[in-house]
C-alpha cells in the first residue's frame, strides 16, 4: 500500500492508567514482557479510513473478536469504544485517508509459553496516512513459505507475519513486486497481504478457507455480494492466465505478471473494489 503524500503525521493511542495515552508511534512503547512482543501473541485489523470514517469495521470487529475465542484471548473492544477512539485519531492527526491498525495482544507474561492470569490484556492503535492501491503488481510464487491449511492459526490475523516478510523478500529479490503462497493441501492459497481473487469466464473464484487463505474482510463481501465464489478445487497457477487480483481492505491490485510471464488482463479494478466497499 502506499503511503500516500500526507503532510499529517500518524498517531497512536494505547491503553494504561488514566484512560490511556497518545503520541507519535515512535513514542509509545509497550514493557518487554509484552506476549505480543515476545511471542507474536496477539491479533491485529487494519481497517481503511477515508472520508474521515473508518469502513466496515464492524466486519473487522467481527473477525477480530472470532479470532480472539480462537486464541483464548479476551474479547477485545467493542464498536462504541473502537468508533470513539477512532474519531479522536482523526481529529488529533487530520488523517481522513488512512490505515487504521487495531491491536489486541495476551499482555505481559512471564518468560516461557505460560498463560499470564486473566485480564492482562492490552490495547493499542495506529492510524498512518495511506491510499488505498490499485496498481498492476509482478508476482512469483514463494519457494520458502506456505500457508498451513491444517492450522487454527492460518484463520486468524495474528502478528506473526514473518512468513509473509519471508516471502516478500524472495519476491524483491527476484525483482518482483510480491509473492502468492501456495497452500499444504494444494494449490494457490492467497498473497503476502491479500486474498486471491482468479478470473474465470464472467465470474471470480477464490481458494477456500480450507486452503489456509485468511477469511479478508473484502473477500466476504464479494462472496455475499456474489460476485465471487470459492473455488470447489485447487486453483493451479495455471489459471492466473485468465487474469487475478490481490485483494484487501486498503486495495485490490491487479497481477500482472507471473515470474515475469505477462498474464490476461481484467477490468479495472477500483471500481469492482469500490462495490465490495459500499455495499458494507
């Protein structure tokens, strides 16, 4: 995603005595007994602010609060306090065209994989200038990583992305712009970032969440809206011939070349992204 020209700086909130404090990301600071720090123990959402107003963030809030039963976390924050600390970051900063990331982590902890006694959990957010992306991206298909279809992990957005890093890198290095992760039980799974969307005939179809892919906020809407279905099969990287997107709450980025092979070309795709966010 890029970060966009934004004279206003980002700002972060995160909770603590007397309602919580705000600054500059580079000043806050969490203790290093953070599990989320320590452990990768935690779930993140980013949402899109435009307009000055976050967008489907109940979808976010939703899936948050699934992945936190999940993990046996607490149940993180609720709409009203999320909305109103949302509006404040706006207001504080200027930010009207923005990523929101919300986080939600286990808290401090001991060292060693034992569970701290209930109720330490922590909240922290982040609003960073940012555009949402629809440009053309060159991808290869990681050799190093793949999404585990056989893990509760894989549904849930934790902060432990350093398979997607593992596997950003390999693209750049290969002169590519990103990497699609094949799936343990076959085929292609989703991006580093992103959910994958593949053309076929007048319709899009996309790996199901048996394949390990994350359940994209954005992913959901075009399955309801019907504008695309899970695929009943593996989707072979052969398919990427009749075009395919990368898809996410900050962008929908059309492939355009597969380790270099140009591949079909698809209609544009802001406005099909546009759909999917209005009609939430």
């Amino acid at each position: 995603m890029s970060s966009g020209a934004a004279a206003a700086a980002a700002i972060a909130w995160i909770d603590g005595p007397g309602g919580g404090r705000w600054g500059a990301p580079g000043q806050l600071s969490v203790p290093l007994s953070e599990r989320g720090l320590s452990l990768a123990d935690g779930l993140f959402e980013t949402v899109l602010v435009e307009g000055g107003r976050p967008h489907l963030l109940e979808a976010h809030l939703q899936r948050w609060c699934l992945g936190a039963t999940v993990l046996g976390l607490p149940p993180p924050p609720g709409l009203e306090r999320v909305l109103a600390l949302a509006a404040e970051a706006i207001s504080r900063s200027g930010i009207h065209t923005g990523a929101l990331r919300l986080n939600w982590s286990r808290g401090d902890g001991e060292r060693g994989l034992d569970l701290p006694a209930a109720g330490a959990a922590r909240f922290w957010l982040q609003l960073s200038p940012c555009r949402p992306s629809f440009h053309p991206v060159r991808v290869i298909i990681s050799r190093l990583e793949r999404r585990n279809a056989s893990s509760a992990i894989s549904g849930c957005k934790t902060f432990a992305y350093g398979a997607s890093v593992l596997a950003r890198r390999e693209a750049c290095e290969a002169g590519q712009d990103d990497a699609l992760l094949l799936s343990t039980a076959g085929g292609l799974c989703c991006g580093t970032t992103a959910n994958l969307l593949v053309r076929h005939r007048e319709r899009w179809l996309t790996p199901p969440l048996a394949s390990g892919c994350l359940a994209g906020v954005m992913r959901a809407q075009a399955l309801a809206l019907g504008l695309a279905e899970e695929a009943s099969e593996a989707i072979e990287p052969a398919q990427l011939q009749a075009g395919a997107l990368l898809l996410n709450s900050l962008g929908c980025r059309p492939i355009r070349s597969l380790a270099g092979q140009e591949l079909g070309a698809v209609p544009e795709a802001e406005p099909f992204w546009r759909q999917l966010l209005g009609a939430g």
